[in-house]
C-alpha cells in the first residue's frame, strides 16, 4: 500500500498539521508515504520527514488541468493505491478520480461547524462525495452529518492523534501564564478570550497571554487588536503569528486555552496534553469527551465563566499540576497518531 496525503496549503493549521503528521507516521508502519500540497506551501513543509516524498503542484485555477495531470503522472509513477484528502482539497481530489477512477480516494473532515450545515450550504461535497470510497470524520457529530448528507456508504469516526515525541514531563515549575493556539479566524472568538482574560488580569495582573496561529490581516484580526487595546492590555497578550515549532511557546506557558464558537478535534488541545499543560476549552465539538474530568469545560461564548476556568488554574497550583497530569496521560492512552494511523489502514483495507 502507498498512501498521498492531499492538502491544499501547508500553513499551520489542524488540518495541515494531521496532514504531515499522517504523512511522517506512515513509513513507521511500513506503508510508503507521500504528500502533495496542491495550491500553496507554507510553514510545515520544514518538518516532513525525509522518508516521505513531496510534491507541489502550484494550482493557479480551481480548474487546473495541467495540476491534474502532473498529479496523474507522479500517482503513476510511484504507483500509489490512496489518496487521503484533506479538507478543502476534496474537490481537486474529485476531478483527479474522475480522469483517474482507478484510485481509492478518502475524503477527511475536519470543520467541526460543518455538523450545523445541511445539504444547501455543502453542495459540492455533497456532489463530490459521489466519488469517495470513503470519508474519515473527526468527530461523532460530523459523522453523524456524513452518514445523512453523502453518498458515501464507508463513513468513519477517527480522532486525532499527536506523534509520540511530542509529549514532554509537566512541569513542576510555578508558570501559569495562559497560551491559545489558534488561527487567527471568526470561528476561533479570541474577542470572548481576550474578554475572559481581561478579568484575570484584573486580579493577577502578572499573568500574561500568548496568541499562537497564522494571521490573515483582515477585519477580525483588527477587531481583535482594536480589542486589546480598548482593554488596555497591550503589554499581557502577545500575539506571534503562526511559528514553526509551536511546542517552544507550550513549554513556556502553565496553560492551555480555546475559546472557540464551534471546532472538529482541535489538534491544539491534543498539542496542550502532550506538552503537559492545564487546559480550558469551551463545550464545542469534540473538546468536552477528549478532555473529560481531566481539564475545565465552559459554555462558549461566556467570558465570565471562561475567566473563572483560568483564575481556579491560576489561583490552585495543586489542581493545576494534577489535572496536568492527568490529562496528558489521558492523551497518550487515547490520542496518537500511532493509533490514528493504525485505524486508517484498518479502513483502507475495508
């Protein structure tokens, strides 16, 4: 068996990094590995391993006949069996199983908003999905939304997972600063964040809060610094763009935060276990059942009640260390990309 990893872009995004995660994971079961990045490199091709094979296509249009091709060319040459599309990258995908039929192609989800949309807000993947063999989903409730809405009958729910040598002891020291690892986007609500925040700081005003994810300079990221500001805390919540080696900013942090509206499996949280941080999340996707009793879960959309999450951490190192603990345990038994991978292979079989 010889696996394509399919995205559109390799920013630093959840999608992407499952994207490269997969792709470096493979070879350690004895499955040739390849990716292919169709419209735009980016930050995270640095860390693929050199045992998998990179290809970049440079797709200018939707539409890219001469990207099919050179994509038909090199999936002949290296003769690989599957294509595991990402994301946004289905319907690239679709175009190349028409002129290509004979490819086993498998569509991942990973936009947990997705659940809430019926059939009219996701026409072309509904009429794609006519080409999956099958469709991996991050979460129950996607799922649940692609057994209903696809006419795809080999449907999947598959958790993310982090590679095992990301995880590092938790720490003993006394850190509790506060770090989100998250895109700059709507969906991602930093405003409710910086909200929440601001009342932590008005009681621990040595804490600080760092923003880690790629910026898209447009009016949410505006209206997220016009936010620090007008709260005047300039100098407590850093913002640093999308890094390379985002464990450098969770090892400097005591805890991990997502103030999301809606997400899939955000690869975030399972970043914060593996890194041995205290983690608050909001009740969004499948963030309550990956953290458990191992973390603190609030309403979305409730700064209050998120600030209360962050000040229990701040104010109760005990709980903060143990819930630590716990929850990287928690990850390590559940949540590799070991284990990711060995259901993947389970279902390309089938």
């Amino acid at each position: 068996m010889k696996v394509l990893q399919l995205i559109d872009a390799l920013d630093a995004g959840g999608a992407e990094r499952i994207a490269v995660n997969l792709a470096n994971e493979f070879p350690r079961a004895g499955i040739q590995s390849f990716l292919c990045s169709t419209r735009a490199e980016g930050i995270l091709k640095n860390q693929l391993n050199e045992d998998v094979t990179y290809l970049f296509l440079g797709k200018k249009s939707t539409v890219d006949i001469v990207a099919l091709f050179r994509l038909k060319s090199f999936i002949k040459k290296h003769n690989i069996n599957v294509i595991h599309a990402h994301s946004t990258s289905f319907f690239f995908a679709s175009l190349f199983k028409f002129i290509y039929p004979r490819i086993q192609l498998v569509w991942h989800t990973h936009l947990g908003a997705r659940a809430t949309n019926d059939q009219k807000g996701n026409a072309a993947i509904v009429f794609c999905s006519r080409f999956f063999d099958g469709v991996v989903a991050v979460n129950q409730d996607l799922k649940e939304w692609c057994d209903k809405q696809l006419k795809t009958r080999r449907i999947t729910y598959i958790p993310n997972g982090v590679p095992l040598d990301r995880f590092i002891s938790p720490s003993e020291a006394t850190n509790k600063n506060i770090v989100c690892v998250a895109n700059l986007k709507p969906p991602k609500n930093h405003q409710n964040l910086i909200e929440a925040f601001s009342k932590v700081v008005a009681k621990h005003p040595d804490i600080t809060l760092h923003l880690v994810g790629q910026l898209f300079q447009d009016n949410y990221e505006r209206d997220v610094r016009e936010k620090i500001q007008s709260l005047g805390l300039d100098d407590k919540v850093i913002i640093s763009g999308q890094q390379k080696n985002v464990s450098e900013y969770l090892e400097k942090a005591g805890i991990g935060v997502l103030s999301s509206d809606n997400e899939g499996l955000p690869m975030a949280l399972l970043e914060y276990g593996a890194s041995g941080l205290a983690v608050v999340s909001t009740a969004v996707g499948q963030c309550a059942k990956v953290v458990g009793e191992d973390g603190l879960i609030v309403p979305t959309r409730n700064a209050s009640r998120l600030a209360e999450a962050l000040l229990l951490y701040i104010e109760n190192d005990e709980k903060r260390r143990m819930d630590a603990v716990a929850f990287q345990k928690r990850i390590k038994d559940q949540f590799t990309v070991t284990d990711m991978v060995t259901s993947l292979i389970e279902f390309y079989k089938a």
